[in-house]
C-alpha cells in the first residue's frame, strides 16, 4: 500500500457583536480562535510532514529533488525550494534545544572530536570550490549521549578550542596538528587514537600483499592485545574505575613493550618508509596513545566520533553540497538532533515529530524535557495520532 498524504483542515469561526462598538470599520467585534501552535508558524508542513522530510535527508541520505519526485508520484506537489525553506525555518525554531545540549555535552567525562570536509557553493568571499568543515563532538554522560554538529570554514585549531573553553575531562582527537593545543590545558587529558596507530601498520601488510611482515606483525600483535583487553572489558560491563585498574594491572605492561620496541626499530629503519612512517607517527603521538590508561572514561580509540560522522559523510555522495552557509549550519543542527536521538535509542522520525509537536507549546523552563537525553521510546508515542500526518 503506498505511503498517503492527507490535508488536515482546522476551521476557525468568526464570531462578531453587532451592538457592541468594535474596532473593525463595519463597527463589529470580531473574535476568531488562535491558530493551533506550530514549529513554522503559518506554516503548511504539519509536524509529521516536516518530520518525514527532514529524516528521509538527514538520516536516510535522500535530497530533496529526489523527495520531490516521490511526492509527485504520490499525487502531491512540494517543490524542492519549499523543502529546503522549511529546513531552515524547523532549524531556526529548535535553536533552543540545540544550546541545551551544548550545555550538557561539557558536563560528560568524555569528548570525542572529529571532523570532515563539505563543499558550500554560495558562501561570502570564498570560491564555490573552496572547502569547508562540518566538526563533530560525542559527549555527555555516558548513559546519555549527546552528538553536536557544526559547520564552520576553516580547519583551525580555534574552532575546538572555543567549543572546548572551559571544559574538564578527557578530550580524544586523531593526530591532526589543530588538536596540539590540548596538550597544554589545564584539567584536560588529551588522548590518541589507537585505530589511527594501527592504520600505518596495516598500510604496510596491504604493501605487502598481506603477506608475513616481521615488524608490522609484532607491532600489529601487541595493539591487537590491547584491544582483546577492551573487548573483555565491554563484555564483562565494567565500570570507569574497574577499567582503569585493569589498564593498569594488564594493558600498561602491553604499552611499555611496544614503546620500547618503537625505540629500538626506529634505530634501524629509514624515516620515508612505511615502517618508519608508522613507528615515527606513534612516537610523535606517543603522550597521547598512551594517555588512555589514565582514565576509565577514555575508550582506546576515536572511533565513536567518526562513527558519529559517518551519516554525514553517507549523505554528502548523494546531495554533494550545500548551497549556502546558512543552509549548512540548519543541516548541523538537524544533524544533531538525530544523531543525538540515535544514539539515545530514539527512533529519528518519532522523535523529530514528538519534537515538532511539542515545542511551540513548551515553556521555556520546560524544554530540557524534550532533548533526546530525556526520553524514551515510549514517551514518542502520541496521543492523537492523526494530528501529525
């Protein structure tokens, strides 16, 4: 049976008082009820509509000009422009939601950065050809996971500087030289990624032809231990400080070997090589590889983040860019919300209709009550169901 749009009418009488003196130039009183509150104000797109919309883009991959060719079949013309206007506009409204989570990403154990490129086309004094940045930060508690996405122009340092002021707790990057200014402050411990280590070992076995490489293997050997620690750490349920213990007790006799074997190799290899790249790059990073066994909130790698930023990276082959910067920055925001939903076992469309429905009726003092981080599966269910078709 194929998907069905439906026109949902509210109908408002008009009601006037002949006898009374009104301000109207006929001299009635006219009364007419408000409006039913909506997340774009005199706006067509119900909450169900928009909430469709927005997670067949930004959590099934599918641009808008292809939405509008399924809309057509479906009997029904929405215009790819009006899509995109009510993205921005649905993006405008849970502006509020978004600092919510901001204030709540800083209060976790944890932070993981990352980043990749976007092309923007109509972006002020810069060629359509110039890249851009969407970044990525996965926070917050840990039974409460929140994902943040923002769109910016450049690859500065700066950019997690300033979203990382005044933040306390273990911050985890890949090797990018932006992210060396954390090794300076204060009250943050900056960790490495093992995946990014055991990568340029790899590139070594695949030169090879995935052949027996005596170097690679013993170093690729020693990482794969560290990470069965992990693996039996998960599936044992430990908690921060039981992990911490058994990093100390196991894995940082593991560490303490492979740093004296990168010392030693290092002696006998030429820098340009595959080995020597790879042994250079774990002993530059080494501080940071190594700093995960200081805390039982660091996982041994950054893959979450770039977990977290692979939907991003799916969608960008199919709509290849954004047309402007504001259109980018609505896209981060939406991004958010439905990474965020992901990761707290929200089902997307559910929430985003839960949330369209909700907010332009919510006080402010009750907005916490909306973030992903707050609700469960079971809240999503509305009462009226017909009411966000």
């Amino acid at each position: 049976v194929p998907a069905k749009i439906r026109v949902i009418r509210h109908i408002r009488p008009k009601y006037a008082c002949k006898s009374c003196e009104g301000v109207e130039d006929d001299g009635k009183t006219v009364k007419i009820a408000p409006p039913p509150a909506q997340i774009i104000p005199k706006g067509l797109a119900t909450a169900g509509l928009l909430a469709h919309i927005l997670t067949a883009k930004f959590c099934d991959a599918l641009p808008f000009y292809r939405q509008e060719k399924q809309f057509v079949r479906l009997g029904i013309d929405i215009p790819r422009q009006s899509m995109c206007n009510w993205a921005m506009k649905a993006a405008d409204s849970c502006q509020p939601i978004l600092k919510l989570l901001l204030d709540e990403i800083r209060g976790g154990p944890l932070i993981n950065v990352d980043g990749t490129p976007v092309q923007v086309l109509n972006e002020p004094g810069r060629l359509a050809t110039q890249k851009s940045y969407m970044w990525v930060y996965r926070g917050g508690l840990p039974s409460k996971t929140i994902v943040i996405f923002e769109y910016h122009t450049s690859r500065s340092g700066d950019i997690p500087k300033l979203f990382l002021n005044g933040y306390h707790g273990v911050v985890q990057t890949d090797g990018y030289k932006g992210y060396d200014f954390l090794d300076n402050w204060q009250d943050i411990t900056h960790v490495a990624c093992w995946a990014h280590a055991r990568r340029k070992f790899m590139n070594i076995k695949k030169g090879s032809g995935n052949k027996k490489t005596g170097s690679a293997d013993k170093a690729l050997a020693m990482i794969r231990n560290l990470y069965t620690l992990e693996k039996k750490a998960r599936q044992d349920k430990l908690g921060p400080e039981e992990i911490y213990e058994m990093r100390q007790k196991y894995a940082k006799p593991i560490i303490d070997k492979f740093k004296a074997w990168l010392d030693k190799t290092k002696k006998n290899v030429t820098p340009k090589s595959l080995l020597g790249k790879a042994v250079n790059y774990c002993l530059n990073q080494w501080g940071r590889l190594k700093n995960y066994i200081k805390d039982g909130h660091a996982g041994i790698d950054n893959n979450p983040a770039e977990n977290a930023i692979r939907p991003f990276v799916i969608g960008r082959k199919n709509w290849l860019f954004a047309g402007t910067p504001e259109g980018a920055r609505a896209s981060a925001l939406l991004f958010s919300l439905i990474e965020t939903a992901k990761a707290n076992n929200l089902e997307p469309y559910s929430y985003l209709r839960y949330l369209f429905e909700k907010l332009p009726v919510t006080t402010v003092d009750n907005l916490r009550n909306l973030l992903p981080t707050q609700l469960t599966p079971q809240d999503l269910v509305l009462a009226d169901m017909a009411s966000g078709v």
